[in-house]
C-alpha cells in the first residue's frame, strides 16, 4: 500500500487533489491511503511520531502560518526517503521549491495532464526504493523502512520482534520469527538461537556459547544452530572479509 499526506490550508484543495488521486489509482490499480493535513505544523507532528509512514507528500508552499518550503526541507531531515510534491498558486516559488529536492512541482487548477505525470514519476521512484537493501514491515496504522546496514539483529519475545538497531535503539514489531527468517533468508542474516537473528556484517567472533558483535553486544547461540552459524559465517567470508560498520 502507498501512503500520500496531503497538506494545504484551504479544504477545498485537500477535496479536490483527494478526488484526483484516488481517481488516478484507481485507473492504475494502485493500493493507497491518504490522511490530510491543513497545516505544515500538524504534518511535522505527525511525521515524529511515524517518520516512515507515508511515501509520497503533496505539501502547499504557500499556508497562513508556515511556508511549505521550509516544511519541505524538515521532512527531508526526518526522512529523506519521502517523495514532496508542491503545489503553488504562484510560479515565483518554483526555483526556490527545488532546494528541497521535490519530484516535481504542481501550480494549482492547472496541469491536469502534469499531474498524471507527476504522481506515476512518485509511484515509480517509491516502488525502486522498496527494491533497495531495507527492511520493510506494514500495517494498518503505520509502515516502517529500516537500511538493513542498520540492524544488528532481531529478537523475539513472546510474540513480539525486538529489532536491535546500530545505535543501539529498539523497535517492536508483532511477527513470527520464522516468518521473518525466511524474508531474510538472502539478507546475510542468521539464526543463532531459536530468539535470534543476526546480522553477520556486525558478528566480531564466536564461540560455542554466543555470538560477539562489533557493537560490544553479545547474543547466545544455541547449540543446534552453531553448525549453520559456522557455515553460513563461511560462506558469507567466502565473498569477502566483513564489512566494518
């Protein structure tokens, strides 16, 4: 599912961009949401609760109480990922509106075929980000992209992940771990206990007791997985040393 913010001071815009991109979806048989906003302020609230959250924002340069390019460019710091869309009344914002990197920008009540052009260019550079190298899990309230370059390893608890970060935050997430073990299955990513997975670009050793990590951390490893570590350990050294972090 995609995810769109919509944010303009004026409802009848928030209606009528609404319209026009639920109409084009549906045309393109794309699966979306879209949660609106009528200012940048309640966005950017928003957005530090569930920074990973919405894939494309159609953002109002200009609103009674913010200017949508600075808008713009607090989001790109929360989360560079995020493909801004300006929409504007006036054409003397567009040069400025390209130091935030948008997809594109949109003049209001016009360019109707432009904003054909523009959502499918949006689409197009969120469906090659779902193809680089992160972990994506979605559900109903929110969508969390992680670089897996960033993991250390997941731990299960009950019926919770914990996934261990290089910075050595946690984020939770419901899901089975077997489940999970099989998307990671080409991720260079191991089972070391039946709690554990881990990550081998950040494993310093082993022993027959736990795995080391480069992060000063230490994971148990159970004993009928220290073959598959080894092995998997090997093959993964095969195409190289370990990547310092």
């Amino acid at each position: 599912m995609v995810s769109i913010a919509l944010c303009d001071d004026e409802k009848i815009f928030l209606s009528h961009y609404e319209d026009k991109i639920k109409s084009l979806s549906q045309k393109l048989k794309i699966n979306l949401e879209i949660i609106k906003f009528t200012s940048g302020e309640s966005l950017l609230f928003y957005l530090e609760d569930y920074p990973t959250q919405f894939d494309i924002i159609y953002l109002d340069i200009l609103m009674n109480t913010t200017n949508g390019i600075d808008i713009g460019m607090k989001i790109k710091e929360i989360n560079p990922s995020i493909q801004i869309i300006f929409l504007t009344s006036s054409e003397s914002y567009v040069y400025d509106a390209f130091s935030v990197s948008p997809v594109n920008y949109l003049i209001k009540d016009r360019d109707s075929k432009k904003f054909d052009e523009v959502f499918k260019l949006a689409i197009k550079n969120v469906n090659e980000s779902f193809d680089k190298d992160v972990f994506i899990h979605e559900t109903r309230a929110k969508k969390l992209i992680i670089p897996y370059t960033d993991i250390v390893y997941f731990e299960v608890y009950k019926r919770i992940i914990i996934i261990h970060l290089k910075n050595r935050e946690t984020i939770q997430i419901y899901k089975a771990l077997n489940e999970l073990e099989f998307e990671l299955e080409k991720k260079k990513f191991v089972r070391a206990h039946r709690s554990y997975l881990v990550n081998m670009q950040y494993i310093k050793n082993i022993t027959n007791q736990s795995v080391n990590l480069k992060t000063e951390e230490e994971v148990p490893l159970g004993r009928k997985y220290i073959t598959i570590v080894r092995e998997s350990l090997n093959d993964y050294l095969f195409g190289g040393v370990i990547n310092d972090i």
